[in-house]
C-alpha cells in the first residue's frame, strides 16, 4: 500500500508527504503483522502436522522449530498407547488354541492392561486354566529380566518377554 500510494496520489493530483507515508507505514505494520498472525500460526501447525505431530498452540509450534531429536518411551509416561493382545500367530505347527493356552498360563498373575488383555483373549479363543493357581507362582517383570511368567507346581517354567531375554532363558535350562 505504501508503495502504490505516492503513485496514486500524484495521478489524482494530492500528493503525499514523506512524513505522512512514514506515519502510514508505522500504523499499518502492526496491523497487519496481527492479522498474518494466525496464518503464519497455521503454516506452523501444518507443518509439524506433515511430521505426524499434533501442535495444540502456537507455543508448541514454536517449540518444535527448535527440536531435531524427539525421544519417546513406550511406558505410558508420555502417551497412553494402547497395547492390547489382538491376536495369537502360531508358528512351527502349532495350533491357535496352543498358543493361546501358553500366553494364558504366561499371564495369568500379570495385573497390568497388556496382561490382562492376553488373558481375556485366551479365554476368548477357549483357553482354559489347568493347574491350581494356589501352587502356582507368578513372576513379575522386571528390567533386569526382561521377561515374566509362571512357575507351576509340577516345576513347569512358563516366560514371556523380549525376545533374546526369553533365548537365554531357555538355553539356560538346557540339559547338555
């Protein structure tokens, strides 16, 4: 506007001072840097967007022009997830209700959400528990281990856990 107005007013024969187009320009810049502001709010929360993060103001937004790295743990602490059994995938010939009756038996003393809901699975797919859970001892996860489960009366040891915690478990009780 600054730049067409001297232009302007020299065609229609007023022409404009040099202070009065100061003065117009230090009016008009905070207007219009309040208006663009919630444009330039919403290019900023498009943007995080395309990187799969929810912005919920302008303060986040701007936060996140700052980060490069964002590390994120899976416990709960930062976000409530949603780690519930929704299936069982038999391997080496094994059937669906095999599995099902090892997870059950792997999770029947494990209180947490991930516990609970392999266990409501295997009952769901007819999984039956078949020891006296009086005799019975449960392990609880921990960090050191990796891995929890159940100890049944018989000296059946039955874990779940992270992979390479479970290979060395079960080479541990290998007889050579």
């Amino acid at each position: 506007m600054i730049a067409t107005l001297p232009t302007v007013s020299v065609y229609v024969k007023s022409p404009v001072s040099v202070a009065v187009l100061i003065a117009l320009l230090v009016a008009l810049i905070p207007t219009t840097i309040g208006g663009l502001l919630s444009a330039i709010g919403i290019a900023g929360m498009d943007r995080v967007a395309q990187f799969n993060v929810i912005a919920t103001s302008g303060r986040a937004v701007e936060a996140c022009g700052d980060i490069n790295t964002l590390v994120l743990d899976k416990t709960g602490t930062i976000t409530l997830g949603n780690r519930m059994a929704e299936e069982f995938i038999p391997v080496n010939g094994h059937s669906p209700i095999d599995v099902a009756q090892v997870a059950l038996v792997s999770s029947v003393f494990d209180d947490t959400p991930e516990g609970r809901s392999i266990v409501k699975l295997a009952e769901k797919l007819g999984a039956r528990i078949d020891f006296d859970s009086q005799e019975a001892e449960g392990l609880e996860f921990s960090a050191k281990t990796r891995m929890s489960g159940t100890d049944l009366a018989d000296g059946v040891e039955v874990r779940k856990g992270a992979v390479d915690a479970i290979k060395g478990f079960v080479r541990s009780r290998m007889v050579s």
